[in-house]
C-alpha cells in the first residue's frame, strides 16, 4: 500500500503543470459552491428572520384549528396569564399576546373590511417590528388606551391622518354586535404590503372590550431571534401548554408556509446552478484523468506484460484521482470558507440595499451562513463526482493487451 | 264604416285579451319565480322575527321587528337580547346600511362585504339585500314537479345570466303552486353544492299562508346552521315613507 501510495504522488506530480491546473478548476468549484451555498443559505436565513421579525414570530400558541379557520370563538381563554406563565417557564421575555377580529372600518368617506389586531403594547415591540415602524404619531401607549395604529396603505385608502376617528363594526365573540369608534394616533409603514393595506392595531384590553372577548384572545406569540432554536423552542412550548389540550404550538413555516415554499423553490432552482458548475467542472476532469491514462498506454502494457493486474493498476490510477481531488478540494474549501468568513465578519453590502433596509427596519448586509451544511455539501458533490469521473478511465485499463498496449506509440 | 271600425277594434281587444289570459295551465317559470317574490314580499309588511345562529359549541338568538315595502325596501331593528337592542338595517335597493346605537353611526356596507354573514349569521349580505337578483339577473327553467302537501311543488332551475355579478353557478329553486318558496340551493361554479335555504313550519298569519321558519345550511358545516323564525306577520300594512331613511335609521320617532 505505501508502495503505491508513493508510486500514485509520483505520478501525479510528472506533470506538474497540468496537476496544477486540475487542481486549480477542482478547487475553483469548489471555492465557488461553499461561497454560493453559503451566501444563498445566509439570504433564507435573513428572509426568514426578516419575516419572523415583522409580525409573525417564530412560534405561536393558538387554539387547535384556529389557523386553518380562523374563528373568533376558537380563542384562548385568560390569554394574558397564560402568557405571562409562559415567559417564566421558558425564561424568554419576548412573548406578546394578540387576538384577532374582523370588522367594517369607516373613515369619514370610506368604509372597508380589514383585519383588527388586539396587542399588548408593552411587549408588542418585543415580537414584530410594527411598533419601531411609526412613520406617523407614535405607536399604542398603554394596554387599554382607546386608540388605534393602522397600515399607511389603509390609511391612504381611507383618506385618513393622525388624529382622525374610525367606526368600527364587527361581529364580537359573544355574537352580539361589536361597534367602536378609535382615534388614529399613528400610522406605520412595514413593507409589507398585506400588513399595510388590511392591518389595524389596537391595545388588547381595548379590543377585548369591543369584540366581548372576556379575557380570552386568540394567538400567543413568541419571538427568538435564532430561527434554528425553533423545533426546540416549539417542543418545550408543546409540552408547557400541555395542560390545555385544545392548544398548539405552530412553528414560522406552519404559519408561513408561503415562504417555506418559496424558499424550497428557489433552493432548488439554485442547486440548477450547481449541478451545471459541477458537470463542466467534471467533465474538465474527466479529460485530464482520459489523457492521463492514455498516454501512459505503453507503460501500462508493460506493467502488464511483468505480471501487474489489471485490477491494481485500475487501483493506482484511482488513487491517483483521490490524491489530486483531496488536494484540491481541501484548498478548494479553506478558500471558500475563508471567503466566507471575511464576508461573515464584514457583512456584504449591496449598494442601494442600505436605504430600503434601513426604511424596513432591517439589517443591510447579507452574511453567509457558516454552517456544517453550507461548508460540506459542496466539496462532498465534487469529491464523489470527480472520483466518478476518473472510474471510467481507470475501467478502461481492463480492455488493454499486454502486447498491443506495448506497440501503441 | 263606422260599423266596421268597431267591430275592428273589438276584435283587437278581444285578441288582447285572449292572449293576455293563461292559456296554459302551466304557468313559466319566470312568471312562478316572481309570483313567489312577489307573495313573499307582498306590498309591504310588518314581522317580529326571531334568528338564531347556531354553532356546535354555542348558540344566540336575536329578536326583531322587519318592515318591508315592495320588493326593494327594508328595514329590520333589533329588539332583544340588550346588548344589541337598538341596532338597525336599512336596504334599498342594493344598497345597505347599518346602525349601531353604541356608536350612534349610520355605515354604509360596502360591495366588497356582500358575502360576508349578515350580523354573523349564515345569511350573506346579498342573500339580505338582493332577493330581486333572482327575477332580473337569472334565466329560469321548471325541471320538474313534484307535490308538497298535496300541492304542486316546481321544481326550478335558475342560471344567472353571462354577464350577471352573480357569485352562484346556479340555484334551484323549489316553490309551490300557492307561491311559497320551499327552498332554495345554492351551487357555485363548479356545480357542487354550497348552501341550502330550507323551509318548515307553513302557518297562517293575518290570513295568509307563511313560511315562519328557514334555515341557512352551509354544506361543508353541518354543525353550523341559522335559522329564521317569523313569528307574527302582518301584511299590506300602511308604513310611512319615513321608515325607510338614513335619519330614521339613526333616530326612530315612535
């Protein structure tokens, strides 16, 4: 073994020139995956993050089938004790109460159908970033202010300003009829466009108040900012409201399965990509192991011919492969990583993105994730589809004759 | 000349009037559709009514008075539970407005809320505001005939028209020879099922024959039902013009 271990480095290094530049287009590749998977697995996190920051949170608790029909009786009761229980058994501060209703919104001259949020004013900043999104006025003061914030899509539509009335009517818990009539003291712009265009937020104590609600409220919200935590997270949630069998624990991508999907289509559009960069960098080294054999048909003929099988050449010249691939790869990857890293400690800024982010509230630097996954994935696809694409070259030194093979010039 | 003039003339009157009678004694189902309305609505009535909306783990009724005058005129204000005493609907037309004394404001219900449950039942909007889309935005077809009570029931197949604003893909509609509507199927697009309009409990009231109870059943919500319960109604009464305007919405005068 240490024979041909030595007799393969010799090999590979009698031209020198030519190994170098394998070496060079493998560990290009791979340099190239790592960076990209990285940065494109960096840019879901930052999606999901964003996402999970602006309202959603990352776990919920509601009632059981509450999400697929959301029923204003289908409601948790004494919301905010459960709420405050949850905080000190999970140790996590970042816990806000809401409940949602439905009802018809009148302005002086318009009248729509929107969404109505009740929340808890105190935490709410702590599980969206609606509240630092003011643009207008000032966000809900305290937990039972008579007074509303509402999306600036909604407030343009409905022609209305800071310190203007709204009628709300609606249907309360209780079936009766729900009707109120709120100033609007501020005005925020999220970004996104559903929650500008169908949200309005009032204080929890307020909104149980006008929809007959008696203490109950309809979602529990829980925010961490690390995203990966979140089956953990949703486990220890599960079991702490274990108590109340009508309760769930919904995870950001049962809540959003929306972005789940556009993420798995996009992931997968990019491994397109990939598997293009892969193949031509696999077919390059295809051509250099092809040539390599070739040319040393004479010399394999004769090692033949003094009783070498055919086997452990095939052996050799697979050694051959691994050595210069591992080589590479290896290189490949530290390049990749430490690209990846500076970025990690820097931040990509793309020029133009500083603006909009800071407009949304939201960090204006890309980092890569450096991950297991984003380092590995890469080089592992490169490793095994070159070492594939020296077998067939290897294969063919089973077809040769000792003497023919002796004869090729 | 004179003479013939005359006889002329008579012929055409009585040519009028022949064709101007039934000649058959099946009537179209045009003419059945909007004899039901007509007898349903009647020129203008008065009802106490009770609604109650039912779901599987909780129920609520809610009393009120409904005046109606033609077929395009209503007015409904509720009376009990207290809670939601005072609260008012006004329909004209298409139009439809709300009142809630707790607020003391008159809002219009916008186009866009025409599907959402009327004061949370399982009664839309539109089902509330536009029972004469039936006569004027619908094709209609007997199907078949059937008996209810020793009655003819027909049968009736109602398509919208292509350009009609209607949400159905068709409705059957079941209505007896004395013009009571029976029921009422709701399909959508697809021709599958959504919702069932069915009727119980035909009682004489002022002299007249009166569905009192109907009940809205959502198919894929068996559990989840409201039902309508008439019970008294006057007919033909005389209802000052007032009754049907936003100020009288706002603000009843006894």
């Amino acid at each position: 073994m240490n024979t041909t271990f030595r007799f393969a480095w010799r090999n590979i290094w009698r031209h020198p020139r030519r190994t170098i530049l394998t070496m060079i287009a493998i560990g290009f590749g791979c340099a190239l995956l790592v960076f990209s998977i990285g940065f494109q697995l960096g840019q879901y996190d930052l999606m999901i993050a964003n996402s999970v920051k602006i309202f959603e949170g990352l776990i919920q608790v509601q009632k059981k089938g509450y999400f697929e029909d959301s029923k204003m009786r289908s409601s948790i009761p004494d919301i905010q004790t459960l709420t405050e229980r949850l905080r000190k058994q999970t140790g996590i501060m970042d816990i806000s109460p809401r409940a949602n209703g439905f009802a018809l919104v009148s302005s002086e001259t318009r009248t729509y159908g929107t969404m109505i949020i009740g929340v808890d004013p105190k935490y709410e900043d702590k599980v969206s970033i609606i509240p630092g999104l003011v643009k207008e006025g000032r966000y809900l003061a305290q937990e039972d202010a008579n007074e509303v914030v509402i999306g600036k899509s909604l407030a343009k539509n409905m022609k209305l300003s800071i310190g203007d009335e709204i009628t709300l009517m609606g249907n309360g818990r209780d079936g009766s009829i729900a009707a109120t009539i709120l100033p609007v003291v501020g005005i925020f712009e999220s970004g996104s466009k559903d929650l500008d265009r169908n949200i309005i937020e009032m204080p929890l104590a307020t909104f149980q108040d006008t929809f007959s609600m008696e203490g109950h409220g309809h979602s529990i919200v829980i925010y961490h900012k690390d995203a990966k935590l979140v089956n953990e997270l949703q486990k220890t949630v599960l079991q702490l409201v274990e108590d109340q069998e009508t309760l769930t624990a919904l995870r950001w991508d049962q809540l959003q399965p929306g972005l789940k999907e556009a993420i798995e289509l996009d992931y997968s559009s990019g491994w397109f990509t990939y598997i293009v960069l892969v193949v031509i960098i696999v077919f390059s080294i295809m051509n250099t192991f092809l040539m390599s054999v070739m040319e040393r048909t004479r010399e394999f003929g004769i090692m033949l011919a003094l009783g070498y099988k055919a086997l452990n050449i095939g052996k050799l010249v697979m050694l051959e492969a691994c050595l210069l691939t591992i080589v590479a790869v290896f290189i490949g990857t530290l390049l990749g990583v430490a690209i990846n890293y500076y970025f990690y400690v820097h931040g990509l800024t793309l020029s133009g993105m500083e603006e909009i982010a800071q407009m949304y509230n939201m960090p204006s630097t890309i980092t890569p994730q450096i991950s297991f996954e984003s380092i590995v994935i890469g080089p592992l696809i490169i490793f095994f589809s070159t070492i594939l694409s020296a077998l067939y070259p290897a294969l063919r030194i089973r077809l040769l004759q000792p003497i023919e093979a002796m004869r090729r010039v | 000349m004179e003479k013939y003039k005359t006889c002329f003339i008579s012929c055409i009157l009585w040519i009028l009037l022949w064709h101007s009678l039934p000649v058959n004694s099946e009537p179209s189902a045009k003419d059945i559709i909007q004899a039901a309305i007509d007898y349903y609505r009647d020129e203008s009535s008065f009802s106490v009514a009770e609604m109650t909306i039912h779901r599987p783990d909780w129920e609520r009724t809610m009393k009120m008075q409904v005046w109606t005058q033609g077929i395009d005129k209503s007015l409904v204000r509720i009376i009990a539970p207290k809670k939601d005493k005072g609260n008012g609907n006004l329909v004209i037309g298409d139009d439809m407005w709300s009142f809630t004394p707790k607020i003391n404001r008159v809002i219009k219900i916008p186009a866009s809320m025409a599907h959402q449950g009327w004061m949370g039942s399982d009664f839309s909007n539109n089902d509330v505001a536009k029972a004469d889309d039936l006569i004027e935005k619908f094709t209609h077809r007997i199907l078949d005939t059937q008996h209810h009570d020793n009655k003819i029931l027909y049968i009736i197949e109602s398509i919208p028209h292509e350009d009609a604003p209607v949400v159905w893909g068709k409705e059957i509609v079941k209505v007896r020879e004395d013009f009571l509507m029976i029921a009422q199927e709701f399909y959508d697009q697809d021709n599958q099922l959504v919702k069932t309009l069915s009727t119980s409990d035909i009682k004489m009231m002022s002299g007249k024959l009166t569905v009192a109870t109907q009940r809205m059943q959502k198919v894929d919500k068996p559990n989840e039902w409201t039902e309508f319960h008439i019970l008294e109604a006057d007919y033909g009464v005389q209802i000052p013009d007032r009754y049907f305007t936003l100020s009288h919405l706002r603000n009843p005068r006894r």
